[in-house]
C-alpha cells in the first residue's frame, strides 16, 4: 500500500496511537509490529521475513487485542482479500468476518491531495 507519503503517515500513526512492536532479545532491531490505523482497525502488521512461522504475527495481536479492550475500544482488523496468511491467522485467533470494504480510488486525472514526506 506504499504511495506518495507513506512514510509520513505511519510516522504520524506511531505518534498518535497505541501500537505494539517485537524486537530482536538485545532489543536493536525491529522484527514484527503492528499498528492502529485511523479508523481504528489493526492494520500494517508484520512480521520481518526471517522472524516468521514463530508466533510473532499472532502475540503481538493478543497483546494489541487485550490493550485494546482494557480501554474500551473495539478489536477489529482490515484484510485484504487475498491475504490467506493474515486471513488464517486472525480466524484462528477467533476473529470472524463480519463485513467487506471496497475501496475506491481517485482517477490520476482529477486532482486530489498528496502526503508529503
């Protein structure tokens, strides 16, 4: 989902809201993470390449879920369609789908606003 301002957008998520993230055990580098995304739902999870297949994917949703709750907030996670993986792994964490979005984008002929990085 990279476009025009990505960067300075995930900035702007990690400052704003709650997020949870798995680092290495001498705590240098960034292995799994996951964010809040502005309507609410997880969103951006991943898991660095070398790191899956270990569970990292699913405790960090666990501990994002159970955050969640303690404040109130609703647990709810975008996937795309084709995402089989994060499809999987969410319905075995007991998430069901409830619902579909479609998402409609802006010709390249119309003007539309621009993130900055």
């Amino acid at each position: 989902h990279a476009h025009n301002g990505s960067l300075y957008f995930i900035q702007r998520l990690i400052e704003m809201n709650l997020n949870i993230g798995a680092f290495t055990k001498d705590e240098d580098e960034l292995i799994a993470w996951c964010l809040r995304i502005e309507m609410g739902s997880f969103g951006s999870l991943q898991v660095d390449e070398r790191f899956q297949r270990r569970g990292l994917g699913s405790l960090i949703v666990k501990i994002m879920s159970k955050r969640l709750a303690e404040t109130g907030k609703d647990i709810t996670a975008g996937i795309v369609d084709s995402n089989y993986k994060s499809r999987n792994m969410f319905q075995k964490l007991g998430f069901k789908h409830i619902d579909d979005t479609h998402w409609l984008t802006i010709s390249p002929t119309i003007p539309h606003f621009r993130w900055v990085d």
